[in-house]
C-alpha cells in the first residue's frame, strides 16, 4: 500500500524550515496557495527566499511579515490595485534583496531545473536592464546558427506549494485552468507541498489520468484546505475576491497598518475555517459550466 | 454616461482595439488591454486570438467582467488553458503579431521602465516586468499604453525593463533583440508612431488637444508626422456608440474605464 501523505496544513507547514527557498503563487494569480503563505506567516518561519512568476499580493504579506530575505520574480505587487506597499518599503529601505526576472526567465529557470539541466537557452532578456545587471544570466553563441542567445540558469526551490483542486492521500493531483509555471516548479522542487480544496479517493484520480498533473512521487505532504486560494480564484470552485485585493490596498499603505491586517486576518485567526468565517461575500462559482465527458476505455 | 462623452481610457481602448488586425495573434496582460481584446474581436477582428501568460487561450470575450486574466470569466469557454512555457514559446517562435504593453517611463526610443524610478533623488521601487519584458523582445509588433503624464517622458530609461528601440536605428538588431519593437504608443492626449530610425513622433492628437500642450511634456525636441511621413498630424478617431456599448458591457462598472 502506498503511504497516505495526508497531513493538517500546520504541520506541513511546519516541515518548511527557515531559510528555505520556496516556490509558490505559480499559475499567476491563478490558486494561489494563501493559506499555506499565512501559516509561514503564523509560525514564523523566517529567512525565506521566495521563487514565483508574480505573486499577487501572496510575496507582499510574507514580506510584511519580515520574513523574507530575498525575491527571485518578475513582479511583485497587488494585480487589483498595482502596489505593493510592504515589497516597495523593504525594497526602498534596502532590508530585501531582489532578483529581477521576466516571466519567460523565472519559467526557464524553473524548466532548466525540472528538466534536470544546469540551464536554458532564450531569445528574450537580451537589450533588458534585467539581463545587464544580473551576473547569472549569461550571454552565449549559439554553436549551430552562431545566434546570440541569453543563458538563464537552473532554479531548484528546496520547496513548492502548489494549491489544487484535487488530490488523493497519496498526492497524485488533478488541476486544472491555466497553470503557469505551477508544474515545472513541484519537478524542479526538492520537496512539494500538495494543498487541497478536497482530498479524495485514489479511484477518482486514476478516473481521468490526463488530468493529473502532479504524481505522489514529487510530492511530500497534502493537506485538505477548502478556500485555501482565497482571495485567488481557483477554477470550477470560487471567484477572485477582487474587494479583499483593494482593501489590502488601502489598509496596508504604511507599516502600522500593516501589522493591524497581519494581526486581524492571519495572526488572529487560528486556521482557514475561522479566516472564511470572516469573509462575508459569497465568492462560489454562479453556474458551474461543465466539461464534455471524457472517456479512456478498457 | 451617454455615446457622445467618453473617457479618456475608453478613448484609449478603442484605439488600441484598432490596433489589433483581424486574424491577429496578440499577447493581451493586464488591465485595459483585457478590454481591447474583447472589443476588437467582438467588431472587426473577429479571427484574431488572444493569448496571456498565465496560460490562456481566447478566441472570443471572456463570459464576465475581468479583474485579471485568471479571473474564472477569462478560464471559463477558453480555447485551452495551459501553461505559460507554452505561451512564452509561442512568442519566442515569432510567432505573437502584436503584444501589449504598459510603463511607468517611456523613452525617446520606446524603451519602457516598470522596475524603478528615481524622484526628487529617492529610488522608488515598482512591481517589475512581469511578462512585459518577454512581450518588448519578442513580439512581431507592441503597442504601448500609458497615461499622459510628463514624468513618464524621459530621454533615457533609468531602467530599461523592457527594450524598445533602445538607442535608435539598427540597435534591435545588434543587440539580437528578435521581435520588431513598438509600432505605437497611445496615451490620453495622443497616438505616436516610430520612425525609421525608432524615434517616438505624434501620429495624431486626441479629440480637443493641441500640439502646443503636449510639446513641452517632452524633455527633447518632440518630432511630429509631418516630419516623419510629410503627412499633417492627424485626429484621433473617437470610439463609435457601437465600440462605447461594447466597452461598456465588457467594464460595465467602469473598473479600468472610468
């Protein structure tokens, strides 16, 4: 029998020691794994490297919470409103080291590591700022056409927390709606972190195998969190909470309100459950558009 | 708000709806463009498809109002939804037509700034590139969009998030940047082009707005198109009452628009 993964989100979390590099907040703002960020958050875990595309407002709370050391991404900040406040102060007051990426580039690198390969070749970066100042990104002749390309080195996070519609207990996952770099990042990933809207039976997975996008042997623990996106949207179950983005906005604009948000909606509430109670909007899918069956045969 | 008013941004969606041809392939983002999509292909782009590099595919406008292109309205009846290694390969395969772009700065030669900026000798840091890098190198052609404001003017990027023309005539090419470069760029005053050399000039002048006013917004002798193609500067085009209903219906509460 294989091993059941399942665990609570506290003590998947918990496994997260500080100092790692993390990959999360993958597929834009797409699931977007809130409530693994805001158990980081709870337990403290401090001198964190985050990895992703952009974050949202995911990397800005971790950052609030003056956890973070260092960003490797191409954006950061709130997609509803435009700043980050608590990215652009640590950024400003020099606390936060950050290394610029484009999407292309941070997928890349995620790729170049998934696919086990120091590095990447593109056509993008070269002309950019981006390029010019990072010592990483290397400039090569291409040996065939004698082109100029851009190196783009191999990214490998200690961990990546992916949150999923899906999953059995032995972390065999099904996602789907656009992923952006959310599957190169578990492969190139020492470790993954599987969060659920449901956990459910192994039968259910195997129904729809094209469907699976993540196996159990990438992954280290699950945890069965319903809303555990939210204020993202996740596909075929809630919408993006677009008012909790621009409150974010307006409460968080300098650091005494910073720490007000932290203490009302993440260090004063104990879990998920107690965090949705508190968002009075109904965010649940209006008509729940089905897909065609699809059938494999025996 | 009634078809004979407009705001300034439903005036740039529609011009940047026109931008996009029929059959196009364009690389939408954020923000207005989301909107300029949904108009061209609901009038006179009806084959043209967007794509956005979070991993959607559309050949129509999305079913609800988008906040984001993740929003489920935008996943919802897509052609496909993937992931953005397949997205970003398609541009770097030629083959995305046009592509959208924002910035904080603007330059002469359309390099674009959205990592930092410098005001009264403070660094202020922005969000970053996101996709738009990857847009400025690869795409066939960009069209950038951007509230006319003075401080967005500048002779040289501070940084050059995402490289335009950088410094005029054949720099694209060697510096190996492969697409064509910005074609446009639309702010609330005026429509610019780049001539040959990549250097911005005024195309045409927005409903009610004077050379005069925008001149002096620029720090450098601002070149116009009776220079550039011995045409007169033109009139922009204002959006139809059939363009307006569509922008109206797809920001019906005026989110990006008003």
């Amino acid at each position: 029998m294989p091993q059941s993964k399942v665990t609570d989100l506290s003590a998947a979390v918990g496994r997260i020691e500080p100092g790692s590099a993390v990959a999360m907040g993958l597929a834009l703002e797409h699931a977007i794994p809130f409530a693994a960020g805001h158990e980081l958050i709870r337990q403290e875990t401090d001198e964190l490297t985050l990895i992703g595309p952009i974050s949202d407002l995911l990397f800005d709370q971790l950052v609030a919470a003056d956890l973070v050391d260092r960003v490797r991404a191409a954006w950061v900040g709130n997609v509803s409103s435009g700043t980050g406040y608590n990215f652009r102060r640590a950024v400003e007051d020099g606390g936060l080291s950050v290394e610029n990426h484009s999407n292309f580039s941070i997928a890349l690198s995620l790729k170049a590591g998934a696919m086990g390969v120091p590095y990447l070749p593109t056509r993008s970066l070269l002309g950019s700022d981006i390029f010019e100042e990072n010592d990483r990104f290397r400039e090569a002749e291409d040996p065939y056409s004698g082109d100029r390309l851009a190196l783009v080195p191999a990214i490998r996070p200690d961990w990546t927390v992916v949150h999923v519609q899906r999953a059995s207990p032995y972390g065999d996952a099904h996602f789907w709606g656009n992923s952006g770099v959310a599957f190169e990042a578990v492969d190139a990933a020492d470790d993954t972190l599987i969060v659920a809207e449901e956990i459910v039976e192994p039968d259910v997975i195997k129904s729809d195998p094209s469907r699976t996008a993540i196996t159990r042997d990438s992954v280290t623990a699950v945890a069965e969190v319903p809303f555990g996106a939210h204020p993202a949207p996740l596909a075929g179950r809630y919408n993006r909470d677009n008012e909790f983005y621009l409150d974010y906005a307006d409460e968080t604009n300098d650091e005494l309100g910073t720490i007000a948000w932290l203490n009302e909606w993440v260090r004063g509430v104990p879990d998920r459950e107690a965090y949705m109670e508190k968002i009075d909007r109904d965010l649940h899918v209006s008509e729940p558009t089905v897909a065609a069956e699809v059938e494999y045969g025996r | 708000m009634d078809a004979e008013s407009y705001t300034d941004r439903e005036l740039m969606v529609a011009a940047a709806a026109r931008e996009i041809d029929d059959g196009d392939v364009a690389f939408v983002g954020m923000r207005l463009p989301l909107i300029a999509f949904q108009v061209a292909v609901s009038t006179h782009a009806p084959d043209a498809i967007s794509v956005f590099e979070s991993g959607v595919v559309r050949d129509d406008p999305a079913s609800d109002f988008l906040h984001t292109m993740c929003d489920l309205p935008n996943l919802d009846r897509a052609l496909s939804t993937t992931s953005m290694i397949d997205i970003m390969s398609r541009l770097q395969r030629g083959e995305i037509d046009v592509g959208f772009l924002g910035g904080a700065e603007i330059d002469r030669y359309g390099n674009l700034n959205t990592t930092r900026v410098t005001s009264r000798s403070r660094e202020i840091r922005l969000p970053g590139s996101g996709g738009a890098c990857d847009i400025a190198c690869l795409s066939q052609r960009t069209v950038v969009l951007m509230a006319h404001e003075p401080r967005r003017f500048v002779e040289r990027v501070t940084y050059n998030t995402s490289p335009g023309h950088g410094a005029g005539g054949d720099w694209r090419a060697r510096e190996s940047v492969a697409g064509g470069g910005p074609e446009t760029l639309v702010t609330t005053k005026a429509t610019f082009g780049f001539d040959h050399d990549g250097e911005l000039y005024v195309k045409s002048l927005h409903p009610g707005v004077n050379l005069a006013e925008i001149a002096d917004d620029f720090p450098w002798d601002l070149k116009t198109a009776a220079e550039v193609t011995d045409d007169p500067i033109g009139r922009t085009e204002p959006p139809s009452v059939d363009v307006l209903e569509l922008i109206r219906e797809f920001d019906p509460n005026g989110f990006w628009t008003r």
